[in-house]
C-alpha cells in the first residue's frame, strides 16, 4: 500500500531541500543528511558550533492543517502549513553579512520550492507565505524561517496515493 499522501508531499519537499547544491545553480550546498523532519530526532549535531551549514529543518504543521469540503462532500481541500528553518552562517559577525546570508538562504529555499510546487502531483501548489530572520540568534549564525502553505485537493477516504 502507498503512504499517505500529506506524507508523500513532505517527502518530495525534504527530497528537493536536501538537492540544494552550488553545482546546481543555489548559493550553499546542503548535505542530504543535513534535512530533518523532526527537530526532536537526531538534530543535535546538527545543531553543534561544528555541525554542517546550512541545515534545514522542515517543521509540518499539521496542527494549523485546514480541511474545507466546500467544492463537493468528498472532496477535501487540505491546507497543509509548513514551515523550513534555514540555518546557516554569515561569513562574520557583521549586519550586512548576516542579512546577505538570509536573503541567500531564502532563496535557495524558493528556488527548490518551485522545482516542482506539485509535490510530485500530489499537491495543486506550495506557496511561500512569510519568510522571517531570527535576530535573537547571536555571532555568525543566521536561522531563516520560511512559512509555507501546501495545497491538497483529494478525495475523503482515499488518503494514500
């Protein structure tokens, strides 16, 4: 049997993220394994003054989902927010390199995005809805929060693919 679709299009999200690569035409090379789902599972050298940069942690948050059954009763409508926390480093401790750093992580976020905003057809788009620097966040360090919106459209009782 199939995953879940919501699951799926999380996955083809982390697939995309973890392609970011200079070679390919994005300002940082992200390691594969530097993608996580979950910030509780296994972040924590990544997290480390040594760990990779940038690293991505992509946060569903499926407790803000939206169901809307207004087209037809068996068809839903998902919204499914997520949000990706770039975190990368500026190359000093300066204002103009920090934001020279998020403004590059943002982008390389938007340009994977749009790869493919079908997640695979598996989603009618995604959508970035708010992207925000983490200025708490001191010295090199530079964390982006890029909220997105990803639009499902599936029939009710078939939730795998």
């Amino acid at each position: 049997m199939p995953e879940p679709i919501e699951f799926q299009v999380v996955k083809n999200l982390q697939a995309v993220l973890a392609a970011i690569a200079v070679s390919a035409g994005y300002h940082y090379d992200v390691q594969a394994t530097a993608v996580k789902l979950d910030p509780d599972q296994a972040v924590e050298e990544l997290v480390a003054p040594d760990g990779p940069r940038p690293f991505i942690v992509l946060e569903a948050k499926t407790h803000e989902e939206v169901w809307d059954y207004s087209e037809m009763p068996d068809q839903v409508h998902l919204l499914l927010p997520a949000t990706v926390h770039w975190i990368g480093a500026a190359q000093s401790n300066d204002d103009d390199s920090r934001m020279q750093t998020f403004f590059r992580g943002c982008a390389d976020v938007e340009q994977a995005i749009t790869v493919d905003s079908t997640r695979g057809g598996l989603a009618v788009d995604t959508r970035i809805t708010k992207r925000t620097m983490d200025t708490v966040v001191e010295g090199t360090q530079v964390w982006a929060l890029i909220d997105l919106e990803i639009n499902i459209r599936r029939t009710l009782g078939q939730p795998n693919g």
